[in-house]
C-alpha cells in the first residue's frame, strides 16, 4: 500500500498518479476523509480513556453519596468509551478498505497512457533475413517432436499442451541456465510454493484489478501463483531483515488468461501453465531505482545468450500492474508474426507489497524501516517461442544457440522427426 504520511502532504501525488494509470482520483478525497475521522476517532477514544483512568481513582477515594454519584458518572463514561473505540475501529478498517484500493505510485518518468503508450528504450540485434518462409513455433515444435498442443487439450482443455522430448530439455536448459546466472550473480536459488494463503496474495497487490487472472481453491482458500513473485514477497513477511536479499524462484505458475478468449490461441505464448526463473530482491527504498537497472541487465544478459533480437520498453502508466511504481519490458522478434513479443518484465515495487506484509530492515541507527521488493523474469516457457522461430532451418531443423547447449548435453541441432 500506499505511505499514508505521502497522501496527507502532497494528495495531489497520488491523485496524478491515479490519473496517469486511469484510475478513479475519488478515492483520494474518500481517503483522507476516513483518515481525518479516524484519527478524531482516536483522539478522543484517547482522551476519553485517560478521563476514566482519573475518574477511577476519585471513585476509590470517594464515599457515601459522592461515591455513588461517581459510579453514575463512571458508567456513562464508559458508554461513551466503547461508542469511541466501535468509531475508531470502524473508522480504520475503512481506511484499510480504500488504501487497498489505492495502487502504488507511478514513477513520474513513467509514459503516461494505455497499453499502446510504451516508450522504446533501445532496440538490440536486426531481425533475421530468412531466404526461406519461416515457420510458426508451432509447426516447428510439432515436427521436432516438442510441442503437443492436441494432447495437452485432451487432458487439461485449451491452453494446455505437453512439452516433449526435446521441447522439455530445451526448457529445462533454459531455466537451468538462468538459474546458473542467478547464483553466479548472487542470487539464493528456490523452489517455491506454488500455493498461497489469500493474505500473501493480497499483499503482493494480486487481489486487485487483477484478480480475475488468478486460480482460486476456495474448498482450501487457497490461491494459485502466478509468478513465484508472490511467495517470495510473502517469505520475509513480519520479519526484520539485516541487509538486501536476492532470490531467484523456479516455479510452475497459473493463469486464468480472464479476457484474453481469441488472443493468441496457437501455440504456447499465451497458456494456463508454465514454468519460470523469477528473481526477486529486498533493497533500500533509495536503492531501488538501481537494482531495478540492474534486474534489466540480467534479463538482457540471459537474452544475449539465446541469440535473439530484442527491444527494451519503458511500460505505460495505465498497463503497469497494481504493485508496480516503474516496469521495463524485453521484447524479443517473433519471426512468424513480424513484431517483438513480451519475453521478460522487471518491476520496481518500492515499499508498496513490503508495506502490506510488514517487511522491514534495520537502518543505520537500528531503527526498523519499511524495505524495498523488486522482481524481473530470467526465463520462461515462452522463451521457446523466441528460440525456435529466430534459429529454424529451411530443413525444419533448429540450431541451439551456444550458450545452451552445455545446458542441453551438448545437442548443437534439434532435427525433426521423421
């Protein structure tokens, strides 16, 4: 969430941030009108309290009449005490409700506008001149005996597919590899949950405006990951860290692809399931713009290696998600569709999910203070995608970038079956 101490000096912050995403600024006056009612509320449950601590005690020195008279005025004071704190409670859990509904501040560097409204940061490598008509990852994967597309609907209905042979050796070199940049570079390697307590995902801020995208269990109450950003958000919850930490989390992750019905159905680019490396850091708030340059970097050095053509955006306001202060994306060329296509994305989240899990740091003076969380793609299922339709041969064979093929026991080609 949002730091109230920012909304009660400068509102109209978060109001041009509510305006830039698209959001309704309503609920920034509603806000600070809560806010004002419940600390009236407090004060006076306050002072009212400490008038009933002194009234206590001239009730235990008092006697006869005067004594009677005091237990009168006792009761109705602590009348008057219960209807204050009811106020105050009510007051903040409605102050809860709408920081919740509140997303975190967009960067004011940020591109204001829709989803169409990025800016192009840089363009690295030349799309590839093919002397033959290149095929889709599809039919590639389906002669290379990689993708199953038929049978992953038999078993688990569209949008499921089974990675075979080497298709899942191609993944699994892909995620092998990134995990191997991620701990060269520092980062602690984990297998995460891929269930999640409903508190966790609304701390990740997952339980907003994109909660139609996300599976929910409710015989278990329990939420489907989307992305092994949400367990490792959650894994420091209500605790006190003693310095940065860096994680990079190997999961399978769920969507619900809600509103997507007709959008990229071909294939495994847009899919209920897949596998990722996702990395993960707690910082210093004033730290956070450099680490999120440097998630960039890491994801562009693990594009370098699958030797693919690629562009850096600067994500628009109104398609950051909720938890997300500035977010760059990697895009990598799409021979068959002749456009770049989402492979990777790295979000500065500032204080937004720490302040929601209560993650905090020892500073300088060993006071605790509210963390920083960022988080950046290292290697999808979709990567294949990008793999096989930049390095396919005019036999239908692909080529295995070099940096891969330790990852893939030394395999140079992938041949299609006969």
């Amino acid at each position: 969430m949002i730091d109230l101490k920012v909304l009660r000096e400068n509102p109209e912050i978060v109001r041009a941030s509510q305006r830039a995403r698209g959001e309704d600024e309503g609920v920034v006056d509603a806000l600070l009108s809560a806010d004002e009612r419940r600390r009236s509320a407090i004060s006076r449950a306050d002072t009212l309290r400490a008038e009933q601590k002194v009234l206590g005690k001239e009730v235990g020195k008092a006697k006869g009449d005067d004594k009677t008279a005091l237990l009168v005025k006792a009761k109705d004071l602590s009348n008057e005490v219960k209807a204050a704190e009811a106020e105050q409670h009510a007051t903040a859990a409605e102050v809860d409700e709408l920081l919740a509904k509140i997303p975190n501040l967009v960067h004011p560097d940020a591109p204001v506008g829709g989803e169409d409204d990025f800016v192009v940061l840089k363009t690295v490598g030349e799309p590839r001149e093919f002397d033959f008509e290149p095929v889709d990852h599809l039919d590639l994967g389906t002669k290379l005996g990689a993708i199953d597309m038929e049978r992953g609907a038999k078993v688990g209905g569209s949008r499921f597919y089974f990675l075979t042979g080497v298709g899942a050796q191609l993944e699994l070199a892909l995620l092998n590899m990134a995990a191997a940049q991620a701990t060269a570079n520092g980062f602690t390697l984990m297998i995460t949950p891929t269930l999640v307590r409903p508190e966790i995902m609304a701390g990740t801020g997952f339980l907003g405006a994109h909660s139609s995208e996300i599976y929910h269990l409710p015989n278990d109450d329990l939420y489907l990951v989307g992305t092994s950003e949400v367990p490792l958000a959650g894994y420091h919850a209500d605790e006190i860290l003693d310095g940065e930490r860096r994680y990079a989390g190997w999961s399978s992750c769920y969507r619900r692809e809600a509103g997507s019905y007709g959008k990229d159905t071909r294939g495994i680019i847009r899919v209920h399931q897949f596998n990722k490396v996702e990395m993960f850091s707690y910082v210093k708030p004033e730290d956070a713009e450099a680490e999120h340059a440097r998630l960039l970097g890491w994801e562009e050095e693990m594009l370098a290696k699958i030797e693919v053509p690629y562009r850096v955006i600067d994500t628009a306001t109104g398609d950051l998600g909720t938890s997300a202060h500035r977010k760059f994306d990697c895009e990598a060329w799409v021979p068959s569709q002749g456009k770049y296509r989402e492979l990777t994305s790295t979000s500065n989240c500032t204080t937004f999910q720490a302040r929601r899990l209560n993650v905090r740091y020892r500073d300088e003076n060993g006071k605790s203070q509210i963390a920083a969380t960022l988080n950046g793609t290292l290697a999808t299922t979709r990567w294949i995608v990008a793999i096989l339709e930049n390095h396919q041969n005019a036999d239908g064979s692909v080529t295995v970038p070099q940096a891969l093929r330790p990852f893939m026991g030394g395999i140079e080609k992938l041949v299609p079956k006969s």
